[in-house]
C-alpha cells in the first residue's frame, strides 16, 4: 500500500462564493475568497444562490444573480456549466472545470400548480442541482431551523414537483419536522448537502442519527460541513474534527453516504488547518491514512459522482 495519496478529484456540494461575488460585485479572482482557482486536481464545485427568507420577490432575486453567475463565470473559458453526470464526465476529458448550482429558499414557488411546473422546469434547465425549500427563517413552504413550522401542502407539492425534474431536496437549512416530512413523503431525491452529526455536535443545523440513516436508506448525501461550531460547537476545529464527522456518517449510513460539502465563502471561520481549498490534499491524505485508497476517492469526489449520476436526469 502506498504511503501518500494522490489526490486527482474533489466534488463539494456547496459553497457561497457565487453569493460573495454577487453581493461585493466581484469575480473569482477577488482577494480572500476560500474557494480558490488553479488547483492541482480536478474539482467539481456546486455555486449555491442563497436567496434571504425576507426576499420580496424570490425569483427575480434568483434570476439577478443566475444572470450575474453566467456572466461572471465566462470570463473564465475552464469553467462549464452541467446538466448530468455524462456532461461532467465530458468537461474533465476537455480538461475544463465542471460545476453546478444550488438553490437556498425556494420561496417563489406559489400557488399556481402550472406556474410552478414551468419554474421547476426552468430550474433544471439552468443547472440547478439541488435546492432547499427555505432558509433558516422558513417560509410557506416549510420550516427552518429558527421556526417550529413544518412540511407545508405547498412545500409538499413543490418537493414532488422538484423530484420529477430531477432536482434533489437539500435538508440542510429544514427544521426537524420539515425535514423529517421531506424523507418520508420521498424516496429518493434527498440530501444534506452542508450538515453534520447533531449526536457529535449538538447544533440544530446538524442532523439526528435518525435523519442520517434515512438519507442513506434513500440512496442520499450529506456533505460534511467545515463551518467549526457545526464541527465542535466551538469556534475552532480542525481535520480531525472532520474525520470524527464522516466516521459518524459512515457507520450509521454506509461509507458511500459521506462526501463534503464545505461552506466556503459563507462560514466567517475555518478548521485551522483547512482555511481554503488549497489545503484539501491535506483533508485527502488524512482520509487515506483512515480508510485507504479506494474510500477516500469516494469520499472526495466518488459518492458525488455516482449520485448525480442516479438523480441528474
């Protein structure tokens, strides 16, 4: 067994450096940003547009920084947005960087059934992979992690809506009820894409053992988040605290549950030895000394693959 991992492929499921630049009316290459350009290994970032509870008009807020996004990201010719796994596949051969989006808040969804079909569609078409109903005021359609509200017949339609186009449920900002309605009324389609193990860390945006096993049951993800007081409940952690982390997911989902999903550029603080992405191949060699070869590749970029295989339609 070799003593040094090569780290070749990292897949995150979520960050908020497109939200930065949009707000600072930056680019990629603005200073201090934790999500970094030119690594040394193929990344496959998700670009969450975080869209605030308080939000008079969610979609026209959501369309304002799509249109920044794509703007922005052609400014660089690697960067390429896909739909699947196939096109992901495609970008890396190219040589180019692959990435995705995410939605925080969905609160444009209404009560117009049509109308709502049409945003879904609309959605899948611009790249978005993943989304949550609301952030952590919550909405209409459910409750987040500072309210008691739950899984509304709106959120209900919408989630299924969603699910038919092919876009994941994201539980990370959902309350306990509103997240426990999502993982029954759905047998797939569900993650937790910036969360970690509430049994480790007693945070409510962390999540309960039940809730992690039913997200492996249903074929899910959960990204490990690297904000310290999801890690440790203080204001400092480091790579170990991560490890402690996905060896929680792991025993109680499987190790092809666990991948990560950073936070960069939305979390004030960072592990001490993890403050960018240019310290990955750190996390890498970490996770290798654990569990091998094999199971780190699908720590970092594996599980992610395979899973958008299966839900990218």
């Amino acid at each position: 067994m070799p003593l040094t991992y090569e780290m070749r492929f990292y897949g995150d499921l979520h960050c908020d450096t497109l939200w930065r630049c949009y707000e600072n009316r930056t680019d990629l290459e603005a200073p201090g940003l934790q999500v970094r350009r030119g690594l040394p290994f193929r990344h496959l970032q998700t670009y969450a547009i975080y869209i605030p509870d308080t939000e008079p008009d969610p979609y026209r807020y959501f369309r304002a920084v799509y249109a920044y996004a794509r703007e922005m990201l052609r400014k660089y010719p690697e960067m390429k947005l896909c739909r699947n796994a196939r096109e992901i596949d495609e970008s890396f051969a190219a040589g180019q960087t692959p990435y995705l989006f995410s939605v925080e808040g969905g609160g444009f969804f209404g009560t117009n059934s049509h109308k709502n079909q049409r945003t879904a569609a609309e959605l899948r078409e611009k790249g978005v992979a993943f989304l949550s109903l609301c952030y952590n005021r919550g909405n209409h359609l459910a409750g987040g992690v500072h309210s008691e509200q739950g899984l509304t017949a709106a959120g209900r339609e919408a989630a299924l809506m969603l699910r038919e186009e092919g876009i994941t449920l994201d539980l990370s900002h959902l309350n306990r009820p509103s997240a426990d309605a999502l993982l029954a009324l759905l047998p797939d389609h569900v993650a937790a894409t910036h969360s970690n193990c509430f049994s480790l860390t007693p945070h409510p945006r962390n999540l309960s053992d039940e809730q992690i096993r039913a997200i492996g049951a249903r074929s899910g993800l959960i990204g490990v988040n690297f904000y310290p007081p999801f890690l440790t409940g203080k204001n400092t952690a480091g790579i170990a605290d991560i490890l402690a982390h996905v060896r929680r997911i792991t025993a109680l989902a499987g190790g092809e549950t666990a991948a990560f999903g950073s936070d960069f550029d939305g979390i004030s603080r960072t592990p001490e030895d993890l403050p960018d992405t240019g310290a990955l191949p750190q996390l890498a060699q970490r996770l290798f000394a654990k569990w091998g070869a094999e199971q780190t590749d699908a720590f970092l970029y594996g599980n992610m693959r395979r899973y958008l295989e299966r839900s990218l339609r």
